[in-house]
C-alpha cells in the first residue's frame, strides 16, 4: 500500500527534499503530492515523475487544504513559519503526523497535548538552522556528558554564503535564502548571550559592529555576529550551569561593517512606508534619510554623515549597488524602507543559474574532565551544485525528508510537539547525512575559553 507524502509549499529549500522522497519512491512504496499556489514553478523533473503529482493549493483555502491533508499519510509543511498553524491544526483533526524546518512558534506548542493523546510526531526545527545545528551540538554533548565530561563553553555559527567560485562582489556575499529575512536581521530586541558567566546585551544599533572572527581550515577567515537569543536554548541543551554560550551567523570579514551602513542611515526599518515610493530613484531614497543641503551632493552627504573615506572598501561596496544611481527606480508601491532596500540588493545580489553557495557551521565546545579542561572545534562545509540545487536547499531539505520517512517506517515514535535533540531522532537522521556529504570535521584544541 503506497505511504502519501504531501508537501506544502514547493520554495527554493525544497529541491533536495523532493528529490530525496522520489528517489526513494519505489523501495519505500512512496507516492508525493506536491501543493502549491504556483504549480507552474515546479521543475517538470517533478511533475513528470510517475511517484508524483503537483496540486494547485491555496493553503487559505480551507476546503482544498483540508482535502489534501486528509488525503496524506503524512505532511511536510515548507510554508512560511507563519503559515504552518494552519497546516498543523488540519493534522490533529485528520490526525496526520507534521514535519516543519522553522522555529516552533507558541501557537504549534498549543497543540502538543493533543498531538500526544493522538500519537502524533510533530517535529519542527528539522533544517539547517534550526535543525542540523541541535541534532550535531546534541551529539557533541552527550558524548562528552557520557564520559563524565561538564560543558564549560558552548559556541554555534552558522552561514550561508557564496563559494569562492562563485563570490564575484565586494561584498563576498549573495543571497541563499529569504532574502527578507537577511535585511531583518537582527531586529526584534537586544541579542543575549553569556560569556565566561556574564550575561552580555547587544542593541540592534550596536549589532555589526561587535563581531567575532573565526578561522575555518581550507576556508579562511569569517566573522560571525550574535543571533538575537542566544539563551532560548540553555534548557534545551542542558546548558543551565554553561560559563559561555554564544550563538550567531557567520559572514565573510567586512560584510558586518559595511552592512552597519544601512542600519544607521534607517534602511532596513520594516515599520512604516514611504508614500510615494513606486517609481523612486534609487538616488532618492538614499536622500530620504540625509540632511538636507542645497549645494551638497548626496554622496558628499552620505560620506559626511557616516565619516566614510572616498577609498574606503565600504565606499566601493555602496557604489557597487548603484545606490546613487538617478536612472534604476523603485518598483514598489507604499513599501517599508526595508523592502525597497530587499530590492535594490536583490538586484545585485541573486545567485546566477550556474552559481554555487555554501553552508559553514562551526561548533566550539568546552569541557572539563578528570580535571583538566578540553576544547573541540567541528566544522561542516557543504558547497551547492548551482542555482536550483544549493547548499541551501540540501541542508534544509534532506533532514527533514530524512526525519519523514523515519516517522513512517517508525524510528521516530516519540508524539508530541518538538525539536530534534534525542538521541532516538539525531543518530539515524546524521547518519543519513553523511552518506550525502553532510558531516562534521572534529579537532581536539587546546581549551582556553575567553580568558587568553
């Protein structure tokens, strides 16, 4: 009897996700559904494989959503975090197992109870960050717990990015994701941490301008900026008596600086619109957020205001954008500062068809033992093959595809609404990886905390 897969919502972190469950189609007795509201969008690969069939589905139509959950064995929602509620109220009434890549919001938490009276599995944060960040940390940590070992230092970055290939700005950057959610960084509240026992609070102003720098073997040099709660997962982890735990996002060197530009001249500001913003100048919206001046030119303005040197790097960077172009204009209407600065980049910043990205996440870890303190250092690397078939999209979708047919076979059977940390979930999911090239390289360093 053929298992139905439905997928809902076919984005760009889907590729490898679908992939994945077509390959594995006939030996697993598998039959996909894929739902979308653009089903044209969808590679014919897919829609002409005899395991699958594309459905135009308006996820906010309750009829047609209802339907299409009620005809499944088991749903992956790749809808925006938002939208998943709508998803997963439908799997308790039709008492489908879900399997989401985003953050677990407050409302999917709402429904754990009756996901276990159920028996349901409701696994969320099964991506890349979040997903492949726990289940590679959790590993780490219950192998040194196991020995005896007490975490002392808990470090995690992580970064998509261009490969050096395909890295052809100033900016040694190219978007691999939602690129709203690139602009947005940041926002939303101070970023917290601990640091060798001392709480830490970075205002958002203040954000790209206190960087750490990180070397990866083979990769050079990265800086890596603090995520904004560092500390949602202390309990999670079993981190409570941690001296340092640290989490954030990784970029090449100078990307922090230059980007700091944007922040203080009110650019990535998502909280009102510009009125008359449809068919502005690029030009002039810079000039939306200068002095004004009748004999000054917007460049000497901004140089000005910013103390940016005529041959400073981030001087070019700016250029590069044509953001002092009078001829490229805004095609938005009525848009936040922030959407009209997601277009101007866009433009610059969208990866070729042939282009390759790239995947670094880098854990550090310290710990003591029979009185001596030790440190670990683990790196996964993963380059993309082009513009469809990214790092991205591999690192996203093959854990949760891995985490679905897991739940089917039942590997996983722990119900309840959760995120992968157990033992019973990450073995066999990072043991699947691996067999694609998804894996930590390890090396013992020597421990010296903050304290050099």
């Amino acid at each position: 009897m053929l298992r139905k897969i439905l997928i809902v919502g076919a984005g760009k972190s889907t590729s490898y996700l679908i992939n994945y469950f077509l390959e594995k189609s006939e030996s697993e007795k598998l039959h996909i559904t894929i739902g979308d509201i653009n089903p044209k969008a969808i590679s014919e690969k897919f829609a002409t494989h005899a395991a699958c069939t594309i459905l135009k589905l308006d996820v906010f139509n309750d009829e047609e959503r209802q339907k299409a959950i009620n005809n499944s064995t088991i749903v992956v929602s790749m809808l925006p975090a938002r939208f998943h509620i709508l998803v997963a109220q439908d799997c308790i009434t039709y008492s489908k197992h879900l399997i989401t890549a985003s953050y677990v919001s407050d409302e999917i938490k709402s429904l754990d109870k009756q996901a276990k009276e159920k028996g349901l599995v409701f696994m969320n944060e099964i991506g890349l960050d979040p997903g492949i960040d726990h289940m590679s940390a959790m590993q780490l940590l219950d192998s040194i717990r196991n020995k005896g070992g007490k975490i002392l230092l808990f470090e995690s970055f992580t970064g998509g990015l261009v490969a050096a290939e395909s890295d052809t700005n100033l900016w040694n950057y190219k978007f691999t994701w939602n690129p709203r959610n690139v602009v947005l960084a940041g926002q939303g509240g101070a970023a917290q941490f601990i640091q060798e026992g001392t709480y830490k609070y970075i205002p958002y102003q203040k954000l790209f301008r206190r960087t750490e720098f990180f070397n990866i073997p083979g990769y050079g040099q990265f800086e890596g900026y603090a995520n904004r709660d560092s500390l949602n997962y202390r309990e999670a982890y079993g981190l409570h008596d941690v001296l340092t735990l640290y989490r954030g996002t990784l970029r090449k060197v100078g990307f922090s600086k230059a980007w700091d530009i944007f922040v203080q001249l009110g650019m990535t500001d998502d909280s009102y619109t510009i009125e008359n913003s449809l068919g502005m100048r690029y030009r002039e919206f810079v000039n939306l957020f200068l002095p004004y001046s009748p004999t000054d030119s917007v460049e000497l303005k901004l140089r000005h205001y910013l103390n940016i040197d005529q041959d400073d790097i981030i001087w070019s960077k700016l250029i590069e954008l044509d953001l002092f172009n009078a001829n490229k204009k805004i095609a938005l209407e009525n848009a936040t500062p922030a959407q009209i600065l997601q277009e101007i980049l866009e433009a610059s910043w969208s990866l070729n068809e042939d282009d390759k990205d790239m995947i670094i996440m880098y854990h550090k870890i310290g710990y003591e033992q029979d009185g001596k303190k030790y440190q670990i250092d683990a790196n996964m690397v993963v380059i993309g093959e082009n513009r469809t078939y990214t790092a991205m999209a591999k690192t996203v979708g093959l854990p949760a595809a891995i985490a679905t047919l897991l739940v089917l076979n039942e590997k996983i059977t722990t119900p309840g609404v959760q995120i992968p940390l157990t033992k019973e979930v990450y073995t066999p999911i990072l043991k699947e990886l691996e067999n694609y090239g998804i894996l930590f390289t390890e090396q013992q360093v020597p421990y010296v905390g903050y304290n050099v």
